[in-house]
C-alpha cells in the first residue's frame, strides 16, 4: 500500500513538472514572438509582407488573411489585441 501512494505522488509530481515545463516554453515563445516584426509576422503565420513601417505592418497569411502587425511598448501585437492591464468590463 505504502509503495502505490508513493507511485502515485511521484506520478503527481512529474506530471505538474512537465506543466511546469510546458509553461515556461510556450512563455519563452511568446517573449520571443513579441520581440521583433519579423518574429511576430512568423508566428501569426504570414506568408507575404505588403507593407511594413517601423510601428506597423500588413500581412497575409497562409489562409489569405490580411492582418496588422503593430508596434506597441517595443512589443509587437497583433492590431486589435493589444494588453490593456484592465480586467475586461464585462
């Protein structure tokens, strides 16, 4: 009995270790992304650059979208889905 509760909170805490993991990868991605026009317009997925500024660009992704890339705090964003630091007014 004793040996299955102790395989049982080492399976627990691998799995919230790999969380962990997986967490601090995608943060890491996502600081990454937001770094440079160039990084951002490979995450969202553009495929031909129509018009870049050094605050915005136009896109088009894969699917035909058009989008604007804009630059915001030395971070670039996607227009529209900027961080507000406010909870939403709901």
């Amino acid at each position: 009995m004793k040996k299955q509760i102790k395989i049982l909170i080492l399976s627990m805490l691998l799995i919230f270790l790999m969380i962990a993991i997986a967490f601090v990868y995608w943060i890491k991605i996502l600081q990454i992304a937001h770094s440079t026009f160039e990084n951002y317009y490979k995450f969202r997925g553009c495929t031909d650059l129509i018009n870049k500024t050094d605050d915005y660009g136009f896109c088009q992704t894969n699917s035909g979208q058009i989008i604007k890339i804009v630059k915001y705090e030395n971070k670039w964003f996607l227009d529209g889905d900027l961080p507000s630091g406010q909870f939403p007014d709901w």
